[in-house]
C-alpha cells in the first residue's frame, strides 16, 4: 500500500521527545487533511441549517448533507438512501432501535440474544428495554479461542427469539464474526438482527444487503471521520413501521396541540440540527477509504496483524486474546503481560510516543469471560507501519525487563 502517512497531519509529531506511534484506532481514528479540510470549508463557505432555508448557503448545506446520505448508502450497499439515518454515533444509533423497534416489538417473554464479546453500547440499550418490558437476556458464550460457539448459538435460538444483537467485529478480541449464517439462522426463527458494525465497517468491505441484516450501526470517527456523526442503516420497511425515536424539530410533518404527523424516513428520525459539518466532512473520509480501497487496506491490516502476533507470541509470560489467525480477525490484539497491569504499561509505552488502549474497553461482561479486570489493546489502521510494530516490540520487551528488576 502505499504510505499514506503525509495525509495525516496529527502522525507528524514527537511525543515525550519521541515520533507518535498512533495504535487506538479502534478507539477513534485520525483523520486525513481532506477530511479536516472539508470541517474548515464547510464552516467558512457554506454554514447554514439544513433542510429548512429558502436560501442559497441552506440550500448549498443541503444538497452536500445529502450527498453524504448518497455515499454511506453507497458505501455499506444499501439499496435505498432512505435506509441511511444520521445520528450522533452508533450507540445512538443502537438506542434508537432499541427505543423505537424495540418498544413496539418486544414484549414480556420474548428473548432478546447478545454476546459475551459485546461493547456495552449494544449491551446497556437492551438491558434497559428487557427490564421495562420483562423480556429476557441471553448471551452467546465464546470458545476458549475467542470465536462465537456457534453450536451454543444454534441451541440459544428459539421461537421466542425476537432480536439477535451482534458486533460484527469485537473491539477487544478483533474476532470477525461470521454474519451470513447468523443472519440466515435467526430469521429461519423470525428474528431480527441489528449488527454492530463500530469495529468492522471501518476495516472491511460491508454490504447490508448481501448480508440481509436488519440494521447496521456505526460511527463517522472510526473510520476517518469526524466525530458527532453516527450511522443507522435499517431496512425501509422496518422503518417505516417504527414510531419516532427524538421528538422535535424537522422530524414533523405537522403539529396540532393534541398529536403531530411524521415526515418519511429517513427524516422521521432525525430530530433536531444534526451536526451539519461533520456530515458533510464524513464524506471525504469515504472517499479517501475507497480511494485507498477496502481490500487494500484489509491487506495492509492483516500483514501488521499477523507480523505483530508472530512477535507477541514469542514474548514468555504474554497472553493473548482471542484468535491467533489474522485472517479470522480484524486488527486488534489485546494482551497482557504478566501481571503487570495494563496501565502501567499503557504509561510506560506512552512515555515512548506510543499510544495504546488499556482498560475493560467497555466490555466487562467479555472482561469477566475472560477472567480479567483489564487487558491492554493495540489496533492498527492504514497508517500504521511494520516499523511502527517492531519499535512497539521492542519497547514491550524492554517493558517486561524494566518492571521484573522491580525498579
Ligand atoms: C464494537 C463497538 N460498538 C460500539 C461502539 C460505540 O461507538 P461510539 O462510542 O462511537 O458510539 C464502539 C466504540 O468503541 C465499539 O468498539
């Protein structure tokens, strides 16, 4: 691939006297200077809200907002722009399901089925709405290799199965799951199937309508967008049927003082002014990512991936969790060594310019799972560099020496 470092302006600098070495993507992304540019353009050239002027700045604001809409839809394979809703990240985006699907389509009894590797945004939602409406929680439970036990899965499923709520790629494990037959097996029972697509949209090539999911959240901010600007693709008649999620402004048709009527989709469910800049400058970030090519940056991302765990595996007293195969992951690896804890480590790592993720990455039912409070998490995205991994190599092992001498 080639280096496409000079487009990031953030990776040219030294931190603690060292060059930054950037691995939490999966945290959030940095953002090429077409992207950072278009925040700039929009807010010199073109500020004005949307959908609502009779002018040529609200009108020009329009018209770029909804090429956004165009080129997600684009990008994901929607077949229909209206399937693209904007929201503020994808945990808006799952909540919006849970409160507007979920409210209408879950009752006392039914069982909703998650995962023991989720991120708690689609954890918290479905908690709430099982709790007010007496449905009931079951999770997928994970292989000791860090992949969905499938034949669990196929037993989990039942007639009383109305969701089945799945992280298309774990944010810690890097686990990518096999979609396909969790689709076609949850609606052989009826079910529906939201995806959370946080981790994998940004790394893989994705086509909602190839893998027939209900609904696929994500964030701008993962994949070189800006933040504030989630993503709900559903499909149009599930949302068509669902009542409002945000009352408010430009999600009305009318207002009477006893009811209002609701504009189509996708605008049903976007209330309020949306973050208008943001929008606009996501585009960039997709264009930049096919520009590039998903598959040349899966590519990329397996070779650092695999290079790294060729590496990790040779350091004594390092755990690694979940798949060892960059061809069955994403490229995360989280780890720990010995028992010093992640913090510590992330500290000292940092000291060296280098950024890394330590913590329960929101996921404290997985962290459970795995019987750790803690683990520490490196992600690579298509700026990151061999050489990037072997300095981090380097360091770790000198980590491990520094904290044995006690010192
Ligand atoms: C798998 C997964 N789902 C959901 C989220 C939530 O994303 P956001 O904070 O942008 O809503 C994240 C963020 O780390 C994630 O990794």
């Amino acid at each position: 691939m080639k280096n496409v470092r000079p487009d990031f302006p953030i990776l040219d600098q030294r931190v603690h006297g060292k060059p930054l070495i950037y691995l939490d993507s999966a945290a959030t992304s940095q953002k090429p200077k077409t992207v950072i540019e278009a925040l700039s353009h929009y807010y010199s050239t073109m500020n004005a809200n949307i959908h609502r002027g009779i002018y040529y700045l609200s009108e020009e604001a329009t018209i770029a907002f909804e090429k956004t809409r165009r080129k997600v839809s684009e990008f994901i394979g929607a077949k229909e722009d209206r399937s693209i809703i904007f929201t503020h990240n994808a945990t808006e985006a799952i909540n919006l399901v849970a409160h507007a699907w979920g409210r209408k389509n879950i009752k006392e009894g039914d069982e909703i089925l998650l995962t023991h590797m989720e991120h708690h945004s689609n954890l918290v939602p479905w908690q709430l709405l099982a709790q007010e409406k007496g449905a009931v929680l079951k999770y997928i439970p994970i292989t000791k290799e860090g992949f969905l036990d499938i034949e669990r899965f196929n037993n989990l499923l039942t007639d009383r199965t109305k969701l089945l709520a799945v992280t298309h790629m774990s944010n810690v494990l890097g686990t990518i799951n096999p979609l396909s037959h969790l689709i076609t097996k949850a609606h052989a029972v009826g079910a529906k199937v939201l995806v959370d697509g946080a981790q994998a949209v940004a790394h893989l090539k994705v086509n909602v309508s190839e893998l027939d999911c209900d609904f696929y959240a994500f964030s701008a901010h993962k994949m070189l967008g800006p933040t504030g600007v989630g993503v709900l693709y559903g499909k149009p008649e599930i949302l068509e049927s669902l009542p409002p999620f945000l009352g408010g402004g430009e999600m009305i048709l009318e207002v009477h003082e006893e009811y209002s009527t609701w504009k189509p989709i996708p605008y049903k469910f976007e209330a309020g002014t949306p973050n208008i800049g943001a929008v606009i400058a996501f585009a960039k970030a997709l264009d930049y990512l096919e520009h590039i090519g998903m598959d040349v940056i899966r590519e990329h991302e397996k070779a650092l991936t695999q290079h790294a765990l060729y590496q990790l595996k040779e350091i004594d007293h390092l755990t690694i969790y979940g798949p060892m195969d960059a061809n069955l992951k994403g490229g995360v690896i989280s780890f720990n060594l010995e028992d010093i804890h992640p913090h510590d480590l992330g500290t000292l790592l940092d000291h060296e310019g280098i950024a890394i993720r330590a913590g329960h990455h929101c996921a404290q039912v997985l962290m459970k799972k795995l019987n750790v409070p803690a683990t520490a998490r490196v992600s690579f995205y298509l700026y990151n560099t061999p050489q990037e991994v072997d300095i981090f190599i380097d360091i770790l092992k000198k980590a491990r020496r520094y904290f044995n001498r006690g010192l």
